[in-house]
C-alpha cells in the first residue's frame, strides 16, 4: 500500500487557499473575504489521488504565535507530519505576503510557492520572474489562478516532486551583523535537532520565543548565553530583537522586490476606484445600510416570498396543478396513506398535524432562505464585506470595540455556529468573551421565519419592506449597546483589539464556489429541519396532546385529550404544555405576551430558533400553514392585546440566547461553565428587558401606564447612563497599548 502524501496549505488570509482546496480536493470548505473563516486547519484528500491528503491551515500572517490560528499552524508544520509546505501567495500583494514566506521557508521543510491570482497580476502589467524569485527564495515557485484553476496541475506535480526531497537549509541571509549573532545563537542548538531547522529555531529563541526554545529542550546555560547573545544586539542596533528581525525580514524582501519584480506604472485600480465610495467615512456606513436593506427587501419580500407563498399555497396548502390535473398537498397525501393504512386518530394527528405542520412550516421558509444566502454569499466571495469590517472597525473603535469582533457578526448571518467559532482569531481574552456574547444578536438564517411571521402579524402581508432590516439592525445596535456598556465594566475593561486585514481586489465569485457556499448553508437548515426539528414537533405535539382533562372540572384521567370525554373543542389549553407553560408565563406578562402557547413557542426556540414558527403552527392547529399564510398570521396575532406585543416578543426571541447548538458553541469557545452561564444569562435578561422597553413604551404612547412602566423608564435610564457616561479612569491602564504591525 502507498504511503501516504501529506500537503499543507499555508498562506495570508484573503490569499484563496481554502479556494485552491476546494478546487484540488472537491470539498467545499467555506471560503469567505476575511481572516479567520478557516479557524481550524481541515483534511481532505486529493480527488486525482487519493494517496496525497492535503491539509488546508488557518490563514496567517506570519509564524510568531501571537493569535491562537499561528498557534495551530504552526504547531502543525513543525509537528513533522507535512512531507511538503505550498505556500500560497496573494501575487497582487506579493510583499506583504513574502513576509510570511520567509518564514516558511526557514522551517527547513520541503516548501513549493504558489502565487495566485496571476491572471490578476497580468491585467495589471505587473512582470513578476518566477525563476529569478524562486533562486532568491530558494524554493520553487509556480504561479496560478486557483479561481480559474490555470497552473493548478502543474502545482501539484512540483508538490509531489519536492515531498520527495529532504528538508534544506533556507537560502537567504539577513545583514552580515545580525547573521553572526544567528550563527552563534545556531550553535547553541541542541544536536538533535534537524539540520533544516536549526536556521529556524535560531531565529525564534533571538525573537525570544518561550514555545521554540521549550520545543527544543534548551538548557538553562545555553539560554543564558543565547540572552546575552540578544541583550548586545539589541544594545549595538538600539532596537528590540523582534523588531530587529521584521526590519530585516522586509530590508530582504524590498531587495527581491527590486531583482524580480517590474511594476507597471501606477494608476488607480477598479477596485480602488470603487473603495474610494463604499469605503468613504462619510458614505460607506450609509452604503452598507442600503445594502443590507436590499438584500432582506429581496429576499423577504419580493423574490424569496414569491417562492416561499407556493410552497406554502401548494405544496402545504390547496395543492396544485401540474399539466392540467390537480396535485394534493403533502397534508392531504399523508392524510391519504395514514388512512387507507388504518392508522388511529392518535397516530393521524401526531404526523399531520405534529411533524407535517411543524417541519412544513419551516421548510416553506425555504425560498427565503435561498436568495437571502445568494445575495449574502455574493457579497462575501466578491470582497464587500471585507470593506464591511474596515468601515465597522471605525464605527466600533469610537466606542470601545475593534473591527475584529464585527466579523464573527458577519459570519453569523449564516448561522450564529461558525460566528462564535470565528472569535478565536481575537487574542485579547476580554474582547473575544465579549463577542461570544453578543454575536448570536445578529439574526441569523434560522431567525429569518420569525421575521416573516411577525411581518404576517403586524401588517398582515409580507410585504412590509422595512420589518426585515428594522430586525437586523436592531441586533446591530444591540451588538454595539452591550459593547459600550460592557467595555466600561472591570469584567472587560481594556484596550480594543487591533485590527489588521487585506481588503481583496473585487472580482466576480466562482460560480462553483458561490453554490457551494450557498448550498452548505442550505443544506444545514434542511438537516436541522428534518433532525432537530422533527424530534421539537414530536415532543411538542406529544406535550400539547396529552393532559388531564380534571384540571378544568374534566374526568381527571391522563391522556390523548381529543379522545377523552369532558374535554372542550380548545383541548390544548388541558396539555401537559399547557401546564408547563402557564407556569412561567408570568414572566413574559410586562413584555405584553402571557399566553401559554407564546410562551411555549420562545421555550421551543431555544432548542432551534425555526421551532418558534413549527410550534406556532402545530399549537395553533394550522395544519397547512407556512409563515405567510394568513390563517397561520391571524391565529399568531389573536395571541396578543395590542402591536407592542407583537413587536416584544420578536425582540425577545431574536437577542435570546441561541439555539442548543450555538450554546455548546459558546461553553467551548468560553471553557468555562461559569463564563458560559455569564453569556447566556446576559443575552436572555438583555433580550427580556428589551422587549419590556417596546412593549411598556407602546403602552405608554397609548396612555396606559403601570408599575411596569415605571420598571422600562428605569432601565431605559440606566441604559443610557452606561452608555454615555465617561469611560473610568484607567480602565485601560492595565493593558499597554497594543500596535499592530503593518506593511
């Protein structure tokens, strides 16, 4: 059997690795326009040869391990498993990226370059010698598109070429003064470690790397040595040792620019052109506004409902015509077999009206959630959103925030899932608990029917263009209400994170990688339909079938009530549900819903946020309902006294915590159940006090005042006392200002 070949893939974030993986290996991986979507390094083989496994690592800028995605990939290169390194390489931005091939290359392993987007470098008239570069870096070098997959074959075939080799000693050399103290230092490297590398760990232990010199078990004589070794460099150049070596590293890579590069000469690109607008201080946030409404006014209320109302008419209402003859619906056709195969009026209803009405209802939702991903999608691989960030980290630094929690935000308009994930990229410990907190407050996908069940609700149509992004942007203000409130507390007091990021140039997305991307999120939903949310409707439909019809003066037996005798038309209302429901529907009562059943549908959406809709559908007995069947609209309503109710119960249910899912997210990310319950806690009593706030508020502006009243004044106060009041007096004492480091 053929040993195994084992390829890493190494680069910038924003550099298209995660794309050349998809291509090579047929995955489909997600790619996205900012650093740190690839947070964990992913596996797959080769599709033309399953002998190669290609390992795709998280998107870096260099290998100092100051982030926890240069910890893991660094980790991994110096773990002995990769018999080759490809290091891809934004060729538009070639020295920006060669900081980090340096680096690679001084590991000592076998390493290949790639440099991408050269279809991109040649409509610019930029010349770069590919043979002259890879003398200079000492590896060869293959330039590609892996969007379009020219150079592709070839890559690989150099790959394999050089898996076979042993590792060399990096080619390049730094200033005649620094490389003797590096030959010194080299010499205190214990024997036994490989050849190729001892350049390497020479480097780290004169940056004062702890993690490289305990990799390597150096003794407590030669560190001593290798520290005064360092302690005179630094006393001779009047620099730090780090910064010694990035001025180093980039004086070498501004000599290979000049040898291998011509640059044509300067103009303003197209991308360029158009970021001088969408990037602008004053137009870019008003910009993403109007986009942002765009895309929830297509997807909600023109294209996306256009589909989701036949699915709902159709295939979950009256049925359909198809070439003249009339269809049923998937009710009726269930119906039909249960029926003719005898089944009891228990076992009818348990799928009918449990399982058909609550997954049907959430899979109606469907078309909606296909052109909102389209256009989200397209906005992410095309590099819009990538500017998002730039212009959001203005906006967020004014109150304390950095641009670098805005992109788990981002990512969790997909699914809240992978945005708690993508916190691992921000390395201050206080800031990344912060945006595990408040990210799942950007509605995500599975939020979206409760959106349109509330446009039903309210105005009694779903086209209410203004109640989609009026629901997004609410979880926008509270993602930067919490920050500033937050940020002034001593749980998480300290400096913002910086913020550093290449913007890509503007190109049109793959048409393979855009339905990849549209279908993994997709298909998610349709898995969870057809998991979570079969056993949600089936528990539900269990809870609100069966009770004791005594509770009411009935028989006092337990059991399927629409069998029972005694028991009244509206036979729910005697449910174990019903019970467990009105326990604690007391504490929804200030936000202006009580009910049992509205109180059920928010418990059910913790479990997964589309239970909101499936159970609305199955308690309300609406057999053939989506989220925008009016039956389905006017029996929600019916639940509520006045609009303020309404409004309290879709701000409560969008800023709660998230789904069962996100919340094992969370206590990862946390690793810690008392952090995890701190979270939780907070964006449940968040959301509670939000939707206290409409609901008393609207009272109010009707001329109904309460005790309640009195309790939202209070905290609309206190709110706005956190808010604007000065941040404390050395609240940032405690953290040095950090500096990032930029080409």
């Amino acid at each position: 059997m053929a040993t195994d070949i084992r390829v890493a893939l190494a680069g910038n974030p924003n550099c298209g690795k995660t794309t050349l993986f998809n291509r090579i290996t047929g995955q489909n991986g997600y790619v996205g326009n900012w650093p740190g979507v690839t947070v964990e390094k992913k596996e797959a083989r080769l599709s033309s040869d399953k002998n190669v496994v290609v390992t795709d690592l998280p998107g870096i800028y260099s290998l100092s391990p100051y982030s926890p995605e240069e910890q893991v990939s660094r980790d991994y290169l110096m773990s002995g498993e990769p018999d080759v390194v490809v290091n891809v390489v934004d060729a538009t931005n070639l020295e920006r990226n060669l900081y980090l091939t340096l680096q690679v290359v001084e590991t000592g392993l076998p390493v290949v370059i790639a440099l991408n987007m050269a279809d991109l470098v040649e409509k610019s008239g930029d010349k770069i010698d590919a043979g002259k570069l890879s003398q200079r870096l000492g590896a060869p070098v293959v330039m590609i598109s892996a969007l379009k997959g020219s150079g592709v074959d070839e890559l690989l075939r150099t790959a394999r070429q050089e898996a076979a080799k042993a590792g060399s000693v990096p080619a390049h050399r730094f200033d005649s003064a620094i490389e003797g103290v590096l030959d010194d230092i080299e010499k205190l490297v214990p024997a036994g470690v490989e050849e190729g590398k001892r350049r390497y760990y020479a480097v780290k232990l004169f940056e004062r790397d702890e993690l490289a010199a305990k990799a390597i078990s150096l003794s407590p004589a030669s560190a001593a040595k290798v520290e005064a070794l360092v302690a005179q460099c630094e006393k001779d150049c009047d620099d730090d040792a780090e910064s010694i070596i990035t001025g180093e590293r980039y004086a070498l890579i501004a000599h290979i620019m000049d040898e291998c590069v011509k640059k044509a000469p300067a103009k303003m690109s197209t991308s360029e052109k158009i970021d001088r607008i969408v990037t602008n201080r004053i137009l870019g946030l008003p910009i993403f506004l109007a986009v942002m409404f765009g895309v929830y006014y297509l997807a909600i209320s023109t294209f996306g409902t256009a589909g989701t109302d036949w699915v709902n008419d159709n295939l979950f209402g009256e049925g359909w015509e198809l070439f003249g003859a009339a269809m049923p619906s998937v009710p009726d056709v269930v119906t039909g077999w249960l029926e003719a195969a005898g089944a009891s009026a228990m076992v009818t209803s348990l799928v009918v009206d449990g399982v058909v009405a609550g997954v049907g209802a959430v899979l109606g939702f469907i078309p909606q959630m296909v052109v909102l991903f389209i256009l989200l999608s397209f906005l992410e691989d095309c590099g819009y959103m990538a500017r998002v960030a730039f212009v959001m980290d203005r906006v967020f630094r004014r109150f304390g925030l950095s641009g670098k929690s805005f992109i788990p935000m981002l990512v969790s308009t997909g699914c809240g899932v992978p945005g708690v994930l993508a916190t691992k990229t921000i390395e201050n410990e206080k800031d990344r608990r912060m945006t595990v907190m408040t990210t799942t407050f950007i509605p995500c996908g599975a939020k979206l029917p409760i959106i349109a069940l509330l446009m039903g609700a309210l105005v009694g149509t779903s086209d209410a263009t203004w109640i989609a992004p009026l629901f997004y942007f609410l979880g926008v203000v509270a993602v930067i209400v919490s920050g500033i409130m937050l940020k002034k507390t001593k749980l998480f007091a300290g400096r913002p994170t910086p913020f550093v990021m290449e913007l890509p140039s503007y190109h049109f997305p793959s048409i393979r990688s855009w339905a990849l991307h549209v279908w993994e999120r997709v298909s998610a939903y349709i898995k969870k339909a057809f998991t979570i949310i079969f056993a949600s409707t089936v528990v539900v439909w269990f809870l609100s079938n069966f009770g004791t019809a005594g509770w009411e003066g009935g028989s006092g037996a337990f059991g399927f009530l629409p069998d029972m005798e005694g028991v009244p038309e509206e036979f729910t209302d005697y449910s174990v549900l019903a019970m467990l429901g009105g326990a604690i529907a007391w504490i929804f009562a200030p936000l202006g819903f009580d009910s049992w059943q509205a109180t059920a549908m928010s418990v059910t959406g913790l479990v997964a946020k589309e239970n909101v809709v499936a159970t609305a559908a199955s308690l309300l007995h609406i057999a053939d309902a989506g989220e925008t069947d009016p039956s389905l609209w006017a029996a929600f309503a019916g639940m509520f006294s006045t609009m303020g109710g309404i409004m309290a119960f879709g701000a409560f249910n969008l800023l709660c915590a998230p789904c069962f899912a996100a919340m094992g997210t969370i206590r990862a990310q946390m690793n810690s159940a008392k952090w995890t319950a701190i979270a939780l806690g907070y964006e449940c009593g968040f959301a509670w006090v939000v939707g206290l706030m409409i609901n008393q508020f609207y009272l109010l502006a009707q001329g109904v005042v309460s005790v309640w009243t009195v309790v939202a004044v209070a905290f609309a106060a206190l709110i706005l006392f956190q808010v604007f009041r000065p941040m404390p007096k050395g609240a940032w004492d405690d953290e040095p200002a950090a500096a990032a480091a930029t080409a």
